[in-house]
C-alpha cells in the first residue's frame, strides 16, 4: 500500500428502531394519557375531598347533640333554656352543656337571612349544644323524655340520622369515584390497544420479515413495550403533575377566600379543601399503573398480532 493511499472507514450505520420514537401518532397518544390521568388523578382528589369532609362531619355531628327550643307566647325561654341545659348536664356520658346566646344565634342565621335581624320579631328557635363522650354516650332516650317532660317546646336531636347519611353518602362517592376511575383505566387500555395495532400497521413489513426470519415473538413485543412504557409514563407523568398544581392552587384559593361568612359556610361542608398527602400518593400510583397498563397491554397486543400472522401463515386459504 502507498503512502499517499488514504482509506476511508465509515462509521456503520445504527439499526433504525422498530417503532419510530418521534412520530406523530405516538405524540397523540401521549396527550390522550396525559388527560386520562388528569381525570383519574381529579376522581382521586375529589373522593378524597368527600371523604375527609364526611370523616370531619361525622366526628363533628357524633361529638354533640342540641336540644333546640321553639319561642312560644307567654314563654320564658331564657330560663327554658336553663332548665334544659341543666338537665342534659346532669346525664352520664354528657361533658358540656351551653346555649347558643343571642348574638351567637344571630351570626348563624347571618348568612340566610343577613345582618340587623331582631330575634324578637322572629320565631326564631334557641339551643343548647350537648358535647358528647364518645367513648360512652348517654342515654338519648331518658334525655328527650326528661327534657321534653320539663320544657314541652324543646327537642332533642341526637343526630343519628344525619351520621347514617353521612356514612351512606361517603360510600356511595367512593365507589362511584372506583367506577369512574375504572371507566376511565378502561378508554386507556382500548386507545393504547388502537395506538399499538396502529404502529403494527405502519411497520408491518419490517415486523413480517424479523418475524419470518427468525426474529422471536418476545423480542418484537419488547421492541413495542419500552416504546410504548415511555410514552405511558411521559403522558401519565404530566396529567398527574398537572393535577396535583390543580390541587395546591385550589387549597391556595380556599385559604385566600374562605374568610366571609358565606364562604366560612362553604368551608364547614367541603373543609379547606387541603389535599391530603395520601392524595399525592395515591396520584402517584395512578401514574405507576398506567404506566403498567400501557405496558401490559402493548404486549398482549403485539403477541396477539404476531399469532395472526403464524395463523394466516399456516393456512394457506388465507
């Protein structure tokens, strides 16, 4: 060889990948995961929301009990009021017994009815608010018998029935929730299902030939797999990023706003609408499990494709 001969080596060029990782089909696809795991992850936050304000209720309403007095004519109510409280004291199982003074009445009924109202010119009820033991309640039924005996116009509300409603509601949201998310797992895996069968098609040569040649069924389907992973994983990543800055600005709002007394109504219902950090967590899981999801299902699918191809292969009618 001469000193002035120069050889030239290429680089060999890299094999292209199975699946194009940038084609606009995939990029689709991950927009879809990315707004079904917003909505799973929204379906958490709310059924957490709803459980926390129904634990809240519950331990709330079972903590007390009032006795709520009706203003009659020639009725003292001021000392009914008394007298009811000094009954409902003297019961086992009974911690504190207050009424709710008039000003106090006044800033409840704010809300409704606005300010500059004059109990008087009302038939506006008075109560006594009851804190309960909850470890050992009294007996609710010698207490409405005692109360009602000495002041005729009162009644005892224990609650009961509020906290069965409480419970029944708590319960119905978690499974609808469970449902919701269900419904919406289910659209993900049928997408991801079209998106994987999409991709078979667009490469289908390519799949016939590694097929044909020798090339393994688990081989191929991984080829899909990491594909499609990443792609479950990017999507499912950013909806539930995005859902949990839904669930600080909206806590961040509630703090800012929930201070009239309209709004500090609307806090006794839903709470301050501060998500718990099991929210996050479970958010978290969601994006794990699509991820899963994706996964699991392209290979199904890819499997399912290629033992198409053995079949049609096999039979020579097809």
């Amino acid at each position: 060889m001469s000193g002035d001969e120069t050889i030239v080596v290429g680089r060999t060029p890299s094999p292209s990948p199975i699946v194009p990782p940038g084609n606009i089909a995939g990029q689709a696809l991950i927009l879809v995961v990315a707004i079904m795991s917003f909505l799973s992850s929204l379906t958490i936050g709310a059924v957490s929301l709803v459980g926390q304000s129904a634990a809240t209720w519950q331990s709330q309403i079972s903590r007390e009990a009032t006795v709520q007095i009706r203003p009659a004519r020639d009725f003292d109510i001021e000392t009914a009021l008394a007298e009811a409280r000094a009954i409902a004291a003297d019961f086992d199982g009974v911690r504190a017994a207050r009424i709710i003074g008039p000003d106090e009445t006044l800033a409840l009924l704010e809300p409704w009815l606005g300010s500059g109202l004059a109990l008087d010119e009302l038939p506006v009820p008075r109560l006594v608010v009851i804190t309960i033991d909850e470890t050992a309640p009294p007996d609710f039924s010698a207490m409405r018998a005692a109360i009602t005996e000495a002041v005729p116009n009162a009644t005892l509300d224990d609650h009961r029935a509020w906290v069965g409603r409480l419970v029944a509601m708590a319960r119905t949201t978690t499974l609808a929730g469970i449902a919701i998310l269900g419904l919406v797992l289910a659209a993900l895996v049928m997408t991801v299902v079209f998106a994987t069968r999409g991709a078979l098609a667009g490469n289908h040569e390519v799949i016939e030939v590694l097929h044909f040649v020798g090339a393994r069924a688990g081989f191929i389907a991984r080829q899909f797999e990491r594909r499609f992973l990443l792609v479950g994983l990017q999507g499912a990543a950013a909806g539930g990023a995005l859902a949990m800055l839904v669930f600080l600005a909206t806590g961040l709002w509630a703090r800012r706003n929930l201070t009239s007394a309209e709004n500090e109504q609307l806090s006794a219902f839903f709470g301050d609408f501060a998500i718990g950090p099991w929210t996050y967590l479970g958010v978290l899981v969601v994006i794990g499990l699509v991820g899963l999801l994706t996964m699991i299902t392209t290979r199904i699918t890819v499997l399912s494709v290629l033992h198409e191809i053995d079949e049609k292969r096999a039979d020579p009618a097809l």
